[in-house]
C-alpha cells in the first residue's frame, strides 16, 4: 500500500526539531488541577440546601429556591426591576408559542363519546363544584378593598404588582 516514511496526502506533521519529545505534554501551563469552570460553581452553590423557618417549621431549600421565592416576593410589594427580572426568567424557561423554533407542535383531541357517555362524565366531573355565589375569592375581595383606598396588606401587595405589571407590560 503506502511507504510508512512518507506521510499522505493533507496535513503534515511538524519537522522533527519542532516536535514534542516522548512523554512531554504540549499543555504544560494548561489548566491546573481542581480548578472549576463558573458554570458548575454556580450549579454547586444555587443546589446547596439551607435550612430556614417556613410557618414556625425548618425546611430545607436549595439557594436558587431562596432567592426566586424573594424575587418573587419583592414583585409582589411593587419593585419594578423584580418584576422585570421574574418577566425575563420565565421567557427564557418556557418561551411562548411564536418563539419556539420550527412553530411545530401537535393537536391533542378528544376521543369520540356517546352522546349519553358525555353527560354522565360532565355530570360526575360537575358533582362536586361550587355554585359561583357561594365561595369568596379572598385575593380579589382584598384586591378591590385595596382599589377603594380600604388598608389591606395583602390586597395593597396584589394592587402594586398590578400596577407594576401594568406598567412594566405597557407599550411605550
């Protein structure tokens, strides 16, 4: 076949004098061991559990946990950069329909079903449901009580993220 002294076609290697010696690595101020990259420094420390106090109880959350939780709660009480921040998470986590590549996705339909089968599963699904007039939505009756001028902590923190969110959404 080939002469083993003569290299084939494309690249060549180096001329002898230019070589690496046998044993002697190329790299010899590369990257000294233990050293660790930002990106899995990070994933260590945003993983590492904490112990806090949730309603008088110790629970153990991971820093990423902590911090979105916080983040979360400072949108609620009206700080604009939060809500621009949780806003800017959530596109990058679960991007909306028209930003997915490709547009592909796929139909989900309902199997066919008698006409008597459809209402013995509506009736059964409809057996424990509330009547509308008979439960309060505690989060909108403290909304609007906030609306009025009436003091509410919680209906208050609901009306300034509104406001906040309003304002962050608004085109301009």
């Amino acid at each position: 076949m080939g002469d083993p002294l003569k290299p084939g076609p494309g690249r060549k290697p180096p001329p002898a004098e230019h070589q690496f010696l046998k044993g002697t690595s190329g790299n010899k101020k590369g990257r000294p061991k233990g050293s660790v990259d930002l990106k899995k420094l990070t994933r260590k420390v945003a993983q590492k559990k904490h112990a806090v106090i949730v309603d008088g109880k110790i629970v153990r959350k991971t820093l990423l946990q902590l911090v979105i939780e916080s983040m979360v709660r400072q949108a609620a009480i009206g700080a604009s950069s939060m809500v621009a921040l949780n806003a800017e998470i959530r596109a990058k986590v679960s991007p909306t329909a028209d930003k997915l590549e490709g547009g592909l996705g796929f139909l989900l339909a309902p199997a066919e079903v008698s006409m008597e089968e459809f209402i013995a599963e509506e009736e059964a699904r409809n057996a424990n449901a509330r009547e509308p007039g008979t439960y309060v939505d505690h989060k909108a009756a403290e909304f609007m009580k906030a609306a009025k001028g009436v003091h509410s902590p919680l209906g208050e923190a609901l009306l300034a993220f509104h406001k906040r969110w309003v304002a962050v959404r608004a085109p301009g």
